[in-house]
C-alpha cells in the first residue's frame, strides 16, 4: 500500500476541496493539464503535482488556475471561502493533534 502523498497527509482537507473544485472544473472543461497550464502560465507539472497532491499552490497560483478557468466573480468568492474553511479544518486537526502528543507525555 502506497503512502499518503505529502501535501495530503498535512492539508487533507485543502487537497479534497482543491479536487471538488479546481480539479473537477478542468474535467469538467474537458481540457488537458498541459492545456490549463499553458492557460495559466504554469508548467504541466504544477498542476500535476496539484492533482496528485505532491504540493500545495500558493495563492498567486490559485489566482492564475481560477482566471484560466474562467470562474465567475461568484465561483471564485465560494472558493476563496471554501479554500479557507479547508485551510481552517486542517488547521484544527493538526491543533488536535499537538494537543494529543501533550496529553501523552
């Protein structure tokens, strides 16, 4: 059984959010990585390395994968709001965890 990519294991809910969106929206757009990429002024790879939860992308990235697939101004609101719900999740789960390696010392 492989292991949990990087970007997974510590940002699980981002990664799942960033597939129901980002990921999900190019599909559905029947458009290449390599296309989006282009689109976007990134490499093949950076969306690879998105989809396949290798990286997180910055938000200057997020930025250009929102603009090359053409979000409207209320797809984008709801993302930015979901991307910080995911990032607000993550964050209380890791929160939980360090709260339970105290608890076991």
């Amino acid at each position: 059984m492989s292991k949990p990519r990087n970007a997974y294991r510590l940002f699980p809910h981002v990664c799942k959010f960033l597939d129901e969106t980002v990921s999900r929206k190019r599909k559905e757009l029947k458009i290449t990585q390599y296309d989006l990429a282009e689109k976007a002024g990134l490499t093949r790879n950076c969306i690879q390395q998105m989809e396949c939860h290798e990286h997180m992308p910055l938000p200057s990235t997020m930025f250009k994968l929102l603009r090359a697939l053409e979000f409207s101004e209320e797809e984008a609101s709801r993302f930015w709001a979901g991307i910080d719900d995911a990032y607000a999740q993550d964050r209380a789960l890791h929160d939980d965890e360090a709260d339970a390696s105290e608890v076991g010392r």
